[in-house]
C-alpha cells in the first residue's frame, strides 16, 4: 500500500530533522491521535515516553483554561437565563427545549466564528421586526410574544455567557473564543516548546483558524493537510474547497510556506458503485460482498474497513457480517434512541400521559405488554401477567384498564404496582420506577449472563440518575409531558459505545470516524443524497444570507465537509466499494448522490470504475392451489364432527373455501380476538338478534296484537343497553362512538316494530318459536357414519296462517340472493348461500314437523327494512314445497358425500 497519511507526515517530519518523540501532535479526533501513536511506536528502536497527543478540542481547552459543559447543563442554563429576560410570557420548558438546542448550536457557531455577538443578534432582531411589519396597527400577542424573544436575544447571549464565564464552563464555541482571547493577549499557557504539528484539518471555523495560524507564525510549528492534488489544484472541486481558501488567504501561506498535496487518487484503483433496493437489501449485499472479499487472499480484511453513511444502519449491518470475519472492531456509537429498550421506557411514558380518570387506554396497555422487556419481566412467577393481560382485554373487550382489572393478577402485585401506580405519576415518580424496572431487568440478566443487555441497562440506568439530578436542580419540571421530550434529549445525546481493538481486524465506523485514516479496501453504503451529503437541513435560526455576510458556514459548507471526507475515504485505497439505495424514501435521502454522478462522469477515473444495479433474484412460480388429501386423522375428526351437525354456516363455509372449513370447523382457528373500538359486524348482529329475543319471548304461541308490540316499543333501549353491556363489557354508551352504534340499533328495532304494527292493521300473525334449535339424524346414501344437519331459527311464525321460517340480517341483502334459477349454484357458488341456508332451516322444519312443507323461509334485512321479507324463491312461486326440498335434499346430500368422500380432497378455491 502506498504509505498511510499518517506515516507519510511522521517520515517528512524526520525529512526536516525533528525528533518524532518531542513533538506535540494535534489532530482532528482522539481516534486518530491512536493511529498516529502506533505508527510512532513502529518506527522507534527503544522504549520512550508517548509524545503529547491531543485532539484539538483538548489542545484549545488547555489554552482556554475552561472545562467543556455536558449538554444538558448548558440547556438547562439557557433556560434559567431565558426565564428570567424580559419576556412577558416565556415558554414552559418543555416548549424550552424544541428550539432551545437550535439557539445553543447559533451561539455555538457565532462565537467559533469569533463574530461580535451584539452585531449579528440585533440585526437579526431587526430583519424579524420588518419580516412581521403589517399595515394594521396591532400586533398580536403571538407575534409580540415572538419578536420580545428576538429583542432580547443579546441580553440572553451575555447573560448565559456571563454565567459560564464565572462556571469556567462553556461549549465548544465558548471556550474557542476565550482560546483565541488568552493566545492574542499572551496570557495563555506557554506550550512546553515542543514543535506543535497539526496534522489532518480540513473545515476550521475562525477560532481555531487564528490559533494555528498564531502557532504557525512563532516559526516552531508545522501543519500538515491531507489534501490530493486531483482536489486542491481544481478550482471547482468541493473537496479541496478549504484548503484553497487557506492557501489563498492565510498570511502563513502568502510568506513563503507551500501546501504540498500528495499524488494518489489518479493511481490504479478498483472502484465499484452498485445501487440496491433498499436499506437493509444494502446491509444484505455488504454481508455477501464481505464473504467475497475474506476468500481473496489479495485483500487484507485487516486493512478494511466500513464506513456507514447513515448509522443507523449499524444493527442490521451488525447482524449481516458474516460470521467467519474473525475479528470486527466497531468504532462508532449506538444512539441510545435507537435501541429496543429506549422504547420500553418510551412507551412506558406514553402509557402515562395517556390515562385518565377511567384508567389506562387499551392500546397504550397492550403496545407496553407486547414489549420484548415488558415480556421478559412477565415470567411465570409473574404469572405471566403481559401474555394474560393482554389476552383479557381482548376477550372481555376492556378499552380502559383500571385497579379492577390488575388485582386480577396478584401473582405480579409488587411488579404491576410499580408499571400502574394508583397515584398520579410526577417525573420524578417516573424516573424511580424506571429505575425499579431496571433492577429487576438486572436481575434477569444477570442469571442468563447476557452482557450486551446488561450493558445497555447500565447506560439506561446511568441516564435515570442523570435526569433525577437535574429534576433535583430544577423546579419548572411538574409535569410529565416536561420530562418526555428532555428524556427524548438525552437518549439522543448519549450513545452505546462499543469498545474494540482499534488497531486490529476488520473496522465498522461513521463518516466522521475515518479522518486521517486510511484503509486498502473501503466499503461506504447509502451514498444518497440527504444522506452523503445531508443537503440543505438547516438547523439554525440565522437565514441563510445572515449567514452568507458574517462568515459563518451554510449548507454549502457542511456539504463541502462530506465531499472532503468520501473522497479522502477513497483517495489512497485500492478496493472501492459504494452502495446506494436505488428507492429513495421519503425520510431516508433521495436519489444516488451527486458524489456517485461526480465519479462516473470523470473521465480520469473511467478505467477504474463500474456501475451495476443489485436486485434480489425473483422467480415468479405458479401458485399451485392447496390441496389437503383426507387421511386417518382427518376422517376420524370429521365424523366426529358430523357427528355433533353440520350446521348451514359450516356448510356454506365449505362452499365458499373448503379450506375455510377445515380451519374454522374442523381445526376450530377462528379470528384473531380484536379489541373492538368500533363495533363489529358480528357484534352488532348478535346485540339486535338478542335483544329482539328478549323482547318477543313472552308473546311465543300468541297472536299479535298492537298493544303487545307498542308495550315492546317501551322496553326497547333498556334491552339494548343489557345486551350492550353483555357482549362489550368495557364500553361506555352514553358517549362517543358507541352513543352512535346504540342509537343506530335503536332506530333498527323500533323501525322493526313499527313494520309489524303496519302488519298487524290487515293480517294476523302468531309467534311459533325464537332462536330455536333444531337438529335431525339424516341418513345419506353411500355415507357409513351417522350425520347430524343442527340449525337454529331466529324466528317462526303464522302469517294469515302460513308459516315463515324467517332468518334476521343485519349485512346487505338482495333478492338474487334468495332466488335460484339452476340448482347447482346452490352448492358451488357463495353468492347463493342465504338461500342455502334458508331451504336448511325449511329442511329441518319440516324434518322436525313431520313432513309439513308449503311454508315460507326469507330474510328480513334490516338494512332495508323497507322491502319486507325477502322469500326463498325458484320459478315465480314463494313457498317451499315437497318437491323443492325433495330436489334440496338431492344436492344437500351431494355436498355432504363430497365432504365425507375420503378420495376427494380438500381443494383450495380462489375468490
């Protein structure tokens, strides 16, 4: 390999007769600042002492004399210092900390940038004041509200500076400014006369520019710039966008000093770019791309490494690196917002700004219950209280769980006590049940040995009690919704950092941790733009052109620094591998990123490159039907079904999809239980045939009168609400969308009730039976085993002394539906199962009363309620006589041979 970047600085610093060992390095990251030293080391005979190695956030914080502040402390100053500013009616802090984190990265960069902060917040304060000028006179108080926060932006900006000053604590623009102040006046520290050499930079800010330069004017300091000449001596190429600049105007540069560039981007090199559909089919190719890459004994895994553009890619990438890869050293965090317990303590948040005073809302309970954690705590000393409460909400239909429902488990008190507390729960209620969580989920862990999770309880954890102490410094946190988004904040803010042998084996890392190394083989994936680079997300409040006039950096700049980095990824490496997402998403980045289209349409690399697209092999195969042959087994559990009776529903099932009945009738696998929110089909059926049970069983054998019907009309919403109550347990009627529901059933039934008083003005009728089941032993021919046909009539009646044998619906009905014209239909197609059913139940009818036929069987649809009875019909003729059942015994007989014939099996039918 040609030398590293790092080695060639250590072999010209040897060139200019310095003493490797007594030098200062300064370096863009600590990470690199490991590389540099191992390098020394091989280049030493004899032991020494390490030379001082520094990144330069340290190298300035020792000039500055200040300590760098967390984060979260700097926030919550900021909000101290807002609080107390002029503002008549300042946000609370939850509102605090959506933009609060903007304002500290402006500060953060005008004071980098070493920009006179009264300058830039007062003529922002002006450009607002004219963007909200109007004609009308009055401002809003919203408007007023806003411009007040821009009016005193500089009395915030001193204040908090003024507070920090006195901590020594600041941010990194902060301490940079004080640098820069303490290396001008000549207080600062003396550095220990070493030769300073900064190895590596490429986008400084003012700050840190003017401390080189300062370094680099004393004469006993050198810096050293990873730069191509490809890039620096283009005039348009983003990549050596700095470094030209400091060519051009640095003092240093314009005395005499030269930036040499190196020469090897334009070397042979292998350069494949391969778009892929997809994040994780991307995670998938770099897996197969790697198993490639460990059988070529021409490529030193140890010098590869892959560089993930989106990190958040690392967990599936994690689990696609082949499992022969020896050693994989992962040099990058994982955000702790992106890991499974993150959400455990989420959704445990959620569950309590989501209760109210009937208790916890269903869909928070069940989204908690079916957490992996919340399943590991529900152990069977638990009594495995997630998999039962969740199977209970769904059976008895509860939407809000209250104390009620969780003494049921007093297996699980102590844990459930802490998850549903019965007090209102504060933050700091929140916190030390989350801790309590944690200590149980120890527990656990520490018996299965698993030290990945205990690792990330352990951060969790440390992140608890970092959020109790602030709770302790601050009183605006009353509420829970507060402590959402600063928990929110810190999971961000804070990540898994996994510890390996960064000098060894196979490398996974980020963008930013691969500056100043260099690697033979490199593999960098999602290539997108919106990814690499990030495009124009500006997180600032300054506009654009502020930013353009004062010097600070835009998009175009933070552009130019991912220019930099994937072409300083690429420049010395021999293998190039890059992948990209051929379906841009909508959150994920657009199309493959201008950096691709740079490479290929460079004619200097045209022999080096190749472009393919990945796709997954897809072979479209017939579907072939599924076919259940009917053996033993089967044979003996349908007779045992027939046994008990095929009912009309069981028959018509098999009509529909023979597979539907064996599923449902025979391996008995009905739905999937479902919290109903909206009432069901199914459930709103069973409340209209129950309650018109209710209210007629005590006018069975009778004849009508209207008297009877206008005493039912009366009883009518106190039934409905019994069989309400009886079937969704846990709902409330009186309001939402079940106040609806109820009022839909009542007009159903009294609209019913009034057709039957219309009825009872010209013909008589009598009740003969409700809901009543019948069954019969029916002999088929060429069937050795007794066969039970069951059915149960919702309703029997004598209208002017024919009988109806009437079947209530409460789905659509139309009179196709009711009517055959070819008798085969009856049993191939479903369309025709309501008439199936009916001549079932006039079969059974007239079984049961000994051969009476001549009756009439319809369906009374109570979505139109208007069209009356809708009656089994073939021909012009409405009644069932002998000879229609004499044909439906035929076929009925026909199916069930089908069913039972042990040589036919069970074909799926497609719809």
């Amino acid at each position: 390999m040609h030398n590293t970047f790092l080695e060639h600085v250590l072999d010209d610093l040897a060139q200019k007769q310095l003493d490797i060992t007594k030098c200062t390095y300064v370096l863009p990251s600590k990470r690199s600042g490991t590389f540099l030293k191992k390098h020394i080391s091989a280049k030493l005979e004899k032991n020494v002492f390490s030379p001082q190695v520094l990144s330069i956030q340290e190298f300035i914080g020792n000039l500055s004399d200040m300590e760098q502040a967390a984060n979260i402390d700097l926030l919550l100053l900021l909000f101290r210092v807002y609080k107390q500013s002029q503002i008549d009616q300042p946000d609370d802090f939850a509102s605090f900390i959506n933009w609060g984190q903007t304002l500290l990265q402006d500060f953060n960069e005008i004071d980098g940038y070493l920009i006179p902060a009264a300058d830039i917040l007062n003529y922002l304060s002006a450009i607002k004041e004219i963007n909200h000028w109007s004609a009308s006179k009055e401002k809003t108080e919203l408007v007023e509200n806003y411009l007040q926060l821009w009016k005193n932006l500089e009395t915030i900006y001193h204040d908090f500076h003024t507070a920090l000053i006195e901590q020594k604590r600041g941010y990194q623009g902060l301490i940079q400014r004080e640098a820069v102040k303490a290396v001008q006046s000549g207080t600062n520290p003396k550095v220990d006369g070493n030769p300073i050499i900064f190895i590596g930079f490429n986008a400084l800010n003012a700050a840190e520019s003017t401390i080189i330069q300062h370094y680099l004017e004393q004469g006993n300091s050198h810096i050293y710039w990873d730069i191509d000449c490809y890039f620096l001596e283009d005039p348009i190429h983003d990549a050596g966008l700095f470094v030209r600049d400091y060519q051009y105007n640095w003092p240093y540069y314009k005395h005499g000093h030269k930036i040499e560039p190196q020469n090897n981007f334009l070397k042979q090199k292998n350069i494949q770019i391969v778009g892929v559909p997809k994040n994780i089919s991307q995670t998938k190719y770099v897996g197969q791309l790697l198993q490639t890459i460990e059988a070529d004994s021409t490529i030193d895994l140890g010098k590869t490494a892959l560089v993930l553009a989106d990190e958040t890619l690392l967990n599936p990438m994690l689990n696609a690196v082949p499992s022969t890869i020896p050693e994989v050293n992962i040099t990058m965090g994982m955000p702790l917002n992106k890991t499974v317990l993150y959400s455990f303590f989420t959704t445990f948040l959620e569950l309590h700004l989501n209760v109210s005073d009937r208790g916890w809302f269903y869909k928070r309970v069940m989204e908690f219950t079916s957490n992996p954690y919340t399943l590991t705590l529900s152990t069977e000393e638990q009594g495995s209280f997630a998999q039962h409460l969740s199977k209970g909400i769904k059976e008895r239909n509860i939407l809000y769980i209250n104390a009620l429902t969780i003494e049921k488990y007093p297996k699980a008190k102590e844990l459930l006590s802490i998850i549903f507390p019965e007090k209102t729960m504060t933050p700091m209620d929140w916190i030390s049940n989350c801790l309590e969580l944690i200590e149980r989920l120890k527990i656990i862990y520490q018996e299965e040995k698993n030290a990945l999770e205990l690792e990330y309880l352990y951060r969790f954890y440390a992140l608890f009690n970092q959020l109790g102490q602030y709770l302790d410094k601050v009183e605006f946190m009353g509420e829970l919704k507060s402590i959402k988004n600063l928990f929110k904040q810190l999971a961000n803010m804070e990540s898994l950092d996994f510890i390996g042998q960064p000098l060894t084996g196979f490398q996974i890392m980020g963008m930013l941790e691969s500056r100043n190394l260099d690697f033979e083989t490199v593999i960098i994936t999602s290539v997108n733009e919106g990814i690499l680079p990030s495009g124009k997300s500006n997180n600032s409040f300054i506009p654009f052109d502020v930013k353009r006039d004062y010097g600070l950096p835009t998009y175009k700049e933070k552009d130019a620094i991912y220019v930099y980095h994937f072409y300083r990824l690429i420049q010395r490496a021999k293998n190039v591998y890059i992948t990209y997402n051929t379906e841009p998403d909508v959150l994920e980045g657009g199309e493959k990123s201008r950096l691709i289209t740079q490479l290929l349409t460079d004619k200097n690399l045209k022999q080096h490159i190749s472009h393919t697209i990945a796709t997954p092999k897809i072979s479209i195969e017939p579907k072939s039907l599924i076919q259940i042959e009917k053996d033993r087994k089967f044979m003996e559990d349908l007779k045992a079904f027939a046994l008990s009776g095929f009912s009309p529903t069981s028959l018509t099932n098999y009509i529909r999809n023979p597979i539907d009945f064996y599923t449902r009738n025979l391996l008995k696998i009905n739905d999937l239980e479902e919290v109903e929110e909206n009432i069901a089909a199914n459930t709103f059926g069973t409340i209209i045939h129950d309650s018109l049970e209710q209210l007629y069983t005590p006018l069975v054998n009778q004849i009508l009168t209207e008297t009877n019907i206008r005493s039912l009309k009366k009883q009518v919403p106190e039934v409905v609400q019994h069989h309400f109550t009886k079937n969704l347990s846990g709902v409330d009627v009186s309001k939402g969308k079940f106040l609806l529901v109820y009022n839909v059933i009542l007009k159903y039934l009294h609209n019913f009730l009034d057709d039957e008083l219309r009825h009872l003005k010209r013909h008589e009728i009598k009740i003969l039976a409700l809901e009543e089941r019948y069954e019969e032993f029916i002999s088929v021919p060429g069937i050795d085993f007794t066969i039970k046909l069951k059915g149960t009539l919702d309703r029997v009646d004598e209208f002017d002394g024919t009988v109806r044998i009437i079947d209530y619906k409460t789905g659509k009905v139309e009179a196709k539906n009711v009517k055959i014209t070819d008798w085969e239909t009856l049993i191939t197609d479903y369309d025709k199962s309501k008439a199936f059913q009916l001549l079932c139940y006039a079969y059974l009818y007239s079984k049961k009363k000994h051969g009476i036929s001549d009756v009439q069987a319809g369906i009374i649809s109570f979505k139109n309620l208007s069209k009356g009875l809708f009656p089994f019909s073939e021909d012009k003729d409405n009644r069932i006589h002998s000879d229609t059942l004499a044909t439906f015994e035929n076929y009925l007989f026909q199916l069930i041979r089908e069913i039972c014939n042990a040589a036919v099996p069970l074909t799926e039918k497609l719809d």
